[in-house]
C-alpha cells in the first residue's frame, strides 16, 4: 500500500514519463517500465492505473486513453493540457 505521498510522487511521474514520449500512447505496462526507473518504492500496475484515473479525472484531464481498435489492449498518453502543466513546472 502507498503513502498518500508516493501516490503523489507516482502521478507526478507517470504524467512527466506520457509527456516526454508525446504524442505516443503507452500501455500501463510499458508505462510502468519507464516510472519505474523514476521512483525510488515499488508499486503494482493497480497504483498506476488508479493514478492515470486521477489524472484523467482532473479538469482539463491531463492525460487521455484510447482503446486498441482492434482488441481490447487501453493505451494512455498526455493531454495538450497535460504537456502544458509539465511544461509551465506545475
């Protein structure tokens, strides 16, 4: 179980690791690869897919996800307001 500041601490870099690989998408998975080098606690693919619910819950939503048109594979990826919150040092 995650501290309420790791959770924050995982949203923060499940955000800057979408933006830095903009404007492609990324399963949770291969997300969770890349944050994984970012964050120094472990965590389940469950914790990052709660923080990509937060994410895209916010207003504007700074991260979206599409579905594989073929399959059932969700892919997430930033948002222009996403890119813009990194961006500005939010």
């Amino acid at each position: 179980m995650l501290t309420h500041e790791q959770k924050e601490e995982l949203r923060h870099a499940a955000l800057e690791a979408l933006v830095i690989r903009a404007p492609a998408a990324l399963s949770v998975r291969q997300l969770a690869r890349a944050v994984k080098k970012e964050v120094p606690f472990l965590f389940e693919e469950t914790d990052l897919t709660a923080a990509l619910a937060i994410l895209h819950g916010h207003l504007p939503p700074l991260v979206m996800s599409t579905n594989d048109e073929l399959g059932s594979s969700q892919y997430w990826s930033a948002t222009t307001p996403g890119v813009l919150f990194i961006e500005r040092g939010n």
